[in-house]
C-alpha cells in the first residue's frame, strides 16, 4: 500500500472553489479503487484552530496560510496505474478538469508517494 500526498498552493480568494474541486475528485479516486483520507484546507476567518506551537524550540515555524493537502491511498501501483488510465476517460473527471480551468483555484501542487509506518 501506499499514499499519494498532494501539497496545492491555493488562492484564498477562491477556497469555495477549490474545496468544490477537492468534492468533485473524492468520490472519481473512490469509483476507480482507491481510499481517499480527505483534503484538508487552511481555517478560515472564524474558525477556531491552535496557535501553531513547537515541541522542538528554534526548529520548528509556522506553515503558509495557502497551502491546502488531499491524501489517498492504493493497494499497489497496478491498481493505481489502472485508475489513471480510467479516470482519464471518466466524464466526471474531464467535468471537474474543467472546472479548474475555469477557476484556476490552485497556482500549483506537489505530488509525493508515501508508504505508511504502523506500530
């Protein structure tokens, strides 16, 4: 198994949009074999989060407010390989592609495969 983690730059002025962008692709990973974890947005005015605070003084430092996260999950690279190549067929995808043409919610994004670690 492993997890795709996508790090998107987002405009804040368009935050409605991309978390109607992050609705479109959830259940496009789920239809095609994947387990999706969520994405996972900046607070908004009002909401009510932590003050960013550090277990390791002088290492750690507080996070861009622009940075949204999507993490889904795999069982192998076959059945991932096998989602790319439906998906880029399915209706809803090429739907929500240009949706994001439209909107341009996000300036840009990075892609890492992660394997998990459990106890």
């Amino acid at each position: 198994m492993f997890t795709c983690c996508i790090r998107y730059e987002v405009d804040p002025h368009k935050l409605n949009e991309f978390k109607e962008y992050a609705h479109a692709w959830i259940p496009l990973i789920e239809k095609y074999g994947g387990t999706h974890h969520g994405y996972f947005v900046p607070p908004e005015s009002g909401d009510s989060v932590p003050d960013a605070t550090f277990s390791f003084p002088g290492l750690g430092k507080a996070g861009p407010a622009n940075i949204a996260y999507a993490f889904f999950s795999f069982p192998n690279v076959e059945s991932y390989e096998k989602y790319r190549a439906e998906v880029s067929k399915d209706e809803g995808c090429k739907a929500a592609t240009a949706r994001f043409n439209e909107t341009k919610c996000f300036s840009s994004y990075e892609r890492n495969f992660l394997k998990p670690i459990f106890s």
